[in-house]
C-alpha cells in the first residue's frame, strides 16, 4: 500500500505519471525538456538541499515563535506546494519537483519514515503506567472518545451539508470513523519535547500525558490498521483474514523476535568496532518487520513501528545510544523530504467556502474535545485546575503520525486532496498552539532553548516521574 504523493495527481490507475486525457508523457520530452540536461539523481540530490535549507531559513523565525520543530517541517511542506510557490508565475512547484523526480525522493521519504516510526516506537515507555494504571487509562479514554464522537458528528454532517468535500464511494460510518480516529490521536514524540522545553519532564501533568499519549499512540494506529483493511473493500472472510495475519504477526512479534532480540543484545557491547555491527543489525530487523508488513496487507511503517515495540527498555545505555542515536539522526535528515513532498498537494487556495468551515470546525472540535474530555477527567482524579488543564492542552500535540495517516487514508480513497489540506493545516495549527498554551499555564517553569538541533519528532523521552493513582511522586525509573 504505497503512499499517497508515489501516484500524481490526476494519474490513470495503473499508470503512473500519466495525466487522464493526455497522451504519454515520457521524461526528457515535452515538458520535460529542461531535464535532459542534468539526470535524475541530481535534481534528487538538490531537491533535497532545498527542503532541508528551507527548513535552516524558517528555523529563526520558528525559535523566536518557540515551536518545535515538527512546525517549521510541516510549513516548509506548505510553503513548497500550490499554497504559496504555486502563487508565483511558471508553475514552480512542478519545475522544481518534476513527476518523474517525486518517485524517487518518495523512496527516500519512505526510508526516514520507517526509521522514525522505529524510534518512536522503542521511545514508548511502558513503565509509566505503573502505580497509575487507573487514571491514565481514565483519561486516555475521554481524550480519545469525546474528540471521537464530536469528529465523527461533524464528518456527518459534511455528508449533508458538504457531500463535494467527502469520496462518492466511501461509505458514512468508515469516514466518521477516518475522522474520528485521525482528529483524536496525539504525537508523543512532540509532546516530550515540548515538556523539555517548558521544564515539565518531572511533573504530574508532564508524566500523565506522556502515560496518556503512549497508550493513544497504540490504541489509534490499531484502530488506524483495521480502517484501512476495512477501507479496501474485502469480504468479511477476507478481513478477518488480514486481522487474523495481523494477530499472528504481532504473537511472532511479541514471543519470538522480542526474547532473540533481548538474547543478542545483552550479550553484545559498543566497544571494539561492534557499534556498526548492532546498528546493521538492528536496521535489517526493522526493514525486514517494515517489508513483512506489507505482505500480510498492512502499511510498513506499521511493521517498523512493531518492532520498535518489541525492543527490551533494560539494555546496557551505552548499546542503547550506539544503536538509536544514528538511527535517529537519520530519520532527522529525511523526514522532511516527507513533509516537503506531502506539501506539493496541500492548497489552501482550493478549499474555498467549505473547506475554510471544515478546517474550522476541525480545529475546533479536535482541540476542544480534547481539552475538554481530558482536563475534566484528570480533574475528577484530584489534579489542580491548572495542572489538568496542561494535561488537556498537551495531548492535542500533533506531528508526523497524523500526517502519515492522512497521506494513507488518501491513498486508501477515504478523503480527497480538498478534506486533506483541511485536516493538514488543522495538524499544524493544533501543534502550533499547544507551547503558547502550555506556556501561559506554567508561567514559572524552567524552559531550555526550543531551538535545539534535534528535530521534536527524532527527540528520544525524558525520564518522567513514576506516579500513583493518588499523584504521589516516586521518582524517576
């Protein structure tokens, strides 16, 4: 199941860069002229200089906003589309990203996205939930459930009221679901480095919302699985099928890779040359979970996002950053030639009338549905007003999770290009707003500089408190 921006828009099925209506198109030819002059791989090369310097140039404006980064990444995308180098005459964003060119960099966005995936992954830290079991999974539910049902009643009435923005094929119950899920589901890896930046790392509100985000990241990419499967249009015999492959897959998972990868590691030391030798390893177990997905009918980010789950918490620290520190540099330097591509489709100038009502009732709902459900729900396990306020406000923390989503439920027929630069730009404003927010309801705490060279959503977790239920503090694990 490829990603969405691997066909054109406006592509024949089957044939791929081929407009409907036109005759071939084949490259160095017509259009395609000025190409003939340099070969692909060098307008990859320097594709990817332009997405990553913009980024550099947006950089100080993002600091002084004090963003992370994962802002100024989904803004260059914007910037790079029909929203704003479209505007200017000649076509631009076709000239500088040329069909036959997006294909290629799409293989190496896929590449940094299934390392980050990995990452975020082996990021999520079980052990939070010990000792508060019962209110994180208290409010996980009501930030989850009441954005949910609020999303899903809006995308009802998009049926009604809106029918051009929403597929003719799809039916309403799998889009109210779509929606719910993509407008409910928080980014982790954002929201730890928004704690960074605010001091907030060993507080209540910092660690019951990162308790809170590991487990919505769990609970809506399954959700997100089974939507997709069900997306495709099989038979119940069919998805019960891929579900049952799924459940096998993820025992596999669970039983078998998870004790040999805990049998190699332990046993294995950074020193002496073997650093290469782990991160070898490691990276082939992950493309390897990542291609497995796909053949059993699942995306592979969920394969690599898999097996980061299954990869042991209790290494030796110095294995553990021979192994994710390259990783994540990597992903770093690639991730943004994702949000670059997926900004060549998002315009802001096609939404019209009634995608500027949709991208605000969007944001409406899904942060205020959010707040709401989760600051009422901590307050009723005894938080202070201002500290369940700061829970609710940061699980409305967006990032490269959501985006991924979008860009395959597209791809899956369940929203078109006008509902998803709608939702896209909904993604940026909600994590736009949240460090302000954050910020104003903890005038006091400590913030260190946001303008650190780690992209927020490459970030590994700050060690966060272990909290009880009655929100006693027993220090960090």
């Amino acid at each position: 199941m490829p990603l969405a921006y691997l066909k054109p828009r406006g592509a024949v099925r089957g044939r791929p860069g081929r407009p409907a209506g036109r005759g071939p198109e084949f490259p160095f030819r017509g259009r395609h002229r000025a190409l003939a002059g340099s070969s692909l791989e060098a307008i990859v090369l320097v594709d990817i200089a332009v997405v990553l310097l913009i980024g550099v140039a947006l950089a100080p404006l993002r600091t002084r906003l004090r963003q992370p980064v994962v802002v100024g990444e989904i803004a260059v995308g914007v910037l790079l589309g029909p929203s704003v180098l479209g505007l200017l005459p000649g076509n631009l964003p076709a000239k500088v990203f040329p069909v036959e060119v997006r294909s290629h960099l799409s293989v190496i966005a896929q590449v940094g996205i299934v390392l980050f995936m990995f990452v975020a992954g082996w990021e999520l830290e079980f052990h939070l939930l010990r000792g508060r079991v019962r209110s994180v999974l208290a409010i996980t539910a009501a930030s989850l459930t009441v954005p949910c049902a609020l999303a899903s009643a809006v995308a009802f009435a998009l049926f009604a009221g809106h029918s051009s923005l929403v597929p003719a094929h799809i039916s309403p119950p799998l889009f109210m679901l779509f929606m719910g899920v993509v407008l409910s589901v928080s980014s982790l890896s954002v929201m730890i480095r928004i704690l960074g930046e605010n001091g907030l790392q060993g507080t209540t509100a910092g660690a019951m919302a990162t308790a809170s985000g590991a487990i919505t990241d769990l609970v809506a990419w399954f959700a997100f699985v089974c939507l997709i499967t069900a997306a495709q249009g099989l038979s119940t015999g069919n998805l019960l099928l891929t579900l049952g492959r799924v459940t096998a897959y993820s025992l596999a998972m669970g039983f078998v890779v998870r004790p040999v990868l805990r049998a190699l590691l332990r046993r294995v030391h950074p020193q002496g040359g073997h650093s290469l030798l782990l991160i070898f390893a490691v990276g082939s177990g992950v493309f390897v979970s990542a291609w497995f997905a796909t053949c059993i009918g699942i995306h592979a980010v969920i394969g690599a996002f898999t097996f980061g789950l299954v990869m042991p918490r209790d290494l030796d620290p110095a294995v553990r950053r021979a192994i994710a520190t390259p990783l994540h540099h990597v992903g770093a330097l690639l991730i943004p030639v994702f949000f670059g591509l997926t900004g060549l489709s998002v315009d802001m100038g096609a939404l019209g009338w009634g995608g500027a009502l949709a991208l605000t009732a969007f944001f409406v709902v899904s942060l205020g549905g959010k707040f709401t459900g989760t600051a009422v729900t901590a307050r009723l396990f005894h938080l202070p007003w201002r500290e369940a306020a700061t829970v609710g406000v940061l699980v409305n923390s967006k990032g490269l999770g959501e985006v991924l989503m979008l860009t395959m439920g597209r791809e899956a027929g369940l929203i078109n290009d006008q509902l998803f630069s709608a939702l896209f730009l909904t993604a940026l404003l909600m994590t736009a707003s949240v460090n302000p927010l954050v910020r104003r309801l903890t005038p006091k705490a400590g913030s260190t500089d946001p303008g650190a060279a780690v992209p927020a959503q490459q970030q590994g977790p700050h060690a966060a408190p272990e909290l009880s239920d009655d929100h006693t503090t027993r220090g960090p694990t």
